[in-house]
C-alpha cells in the first residue's frame, strides 16, 4: 500500500480471519486499541478474555474479499420489554468463525473492526477505557487504575473525540 507513516497520517488497517477466507483493509485514524467491551454480545461472539476490543475505520475505505465467505449475526437484544434483532452487523467469517467487524445502519459512515482481527501492528494504547461492565464475567480481572477508566454502560467520549484529547488522531 502507498500510505507513508510520517508524522499521525491515517493509515490503512489489514485485516484477516484465521483461515484466510476472508480479508479486508479498511483506512482509519482511530486506530487505538484502547476500549475494551464487557457486553455479553461482544464477549460472547469476538472475547476469550471476557471482553472484546473494537477500533473504528471509514466505512466508505472497506474493501473486502472472499465476500461470499462472510456471514451476518444480529444478536437478539431487548429493547423497551420487546425482543427485537440489534441493529448492529456482526461480521464473521462462515468457515472459521474469526470476529472481523462490525457494522451499523445507524452510524454509517464508521465501521467497527475487532483488533483481534487486525495484522496490521497497532499502536499500544497508554490507557484503555473498560466498558459495559454492568455485563461484565464475573471471573474477568478488569484493568485497575487510573490509566484504566471504568464505565458500568456506554463511555462518556466518542472513539473519534478520546483519540483527538489525546493527541493520537491521525490526519
Ligand atoms: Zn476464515
């Protein structure tokens, strides 16, 4: 790929399941592993350790191949005392069952790849935010300290704006 890494230039993100059915690249300058997702949806689906890690790229960048080996899950949630589908794509690879990303009709304009199925090198993020812990495993040992912020719902910055007060936005 062309893209240089001088300076914070957003960069292009390959990625991959296990057995190489599917790959994708997508350019993102949000590329910091830093949110670590308790839900039961994501630990369940994309998190041995009891959670999973979802960076955030330009849907419009997506390039995929071995399309056809790409399957769709919408988790059943509860909303308002009625069971509906999530409106959230979880995508995943139908012959080895990797994670690959997720997607939403509600935020167009982003998607959602899980860092476990980046190659990519990403950066180390200096802190993380742990997220959804009111779903949390009870047997998870959640990051303590300052450097690793906890929210029992939804964190209080967009991926987008935590990357910007920090310095790591990538141009
Ligand atoms: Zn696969």
């Amino acid at each position: 790929m062309g893209s240089t890494m001088k300076g914070k230039r957003m960069r292009t993100l390959e990625g991959s399941c296990h057995c190489g059915a599917v790959t994708f690249s997508v350019k993102s300058r949000t590329p910091q592993p830093y949110m670590h997702c308790h839900c039961s949806i994501c630990r369940k689906t994309a998190g041995g350790g009891g959670y999973a890690i979802n960076i955030m790229g330009e849907a419009r960048t997506l390039k995929v191949s071995g399309r056809a080996n790409l399957s769709v899950y919408r988790a059943r949630i509860e909303d308002d005392g009625k069971r509906i589908h999530s409106p959230a794509r979880r995508h995943f690879c139908k012959c080895c069952g990797s994670a690959l990303f997720i997607s939403d009709p509600r935020w167009p304009k982003w998607v959602y790849p899980h860092a476990s199925a980046i190659d990519t090198p990403l950066p180390k993020p200096k802190e993380t935010a742990q997220i959804m812990l009111d779903s949390r495993a009870p047997w998870v040992a959640v990051a303590g300290g300052k450097r690793n912020r906890k929210f029992t719902e939804f964190p209080d910055q967009s991926i987008e704006d935590w990357h910007k007060t920090r310095g790591v936005y990538e141009k």
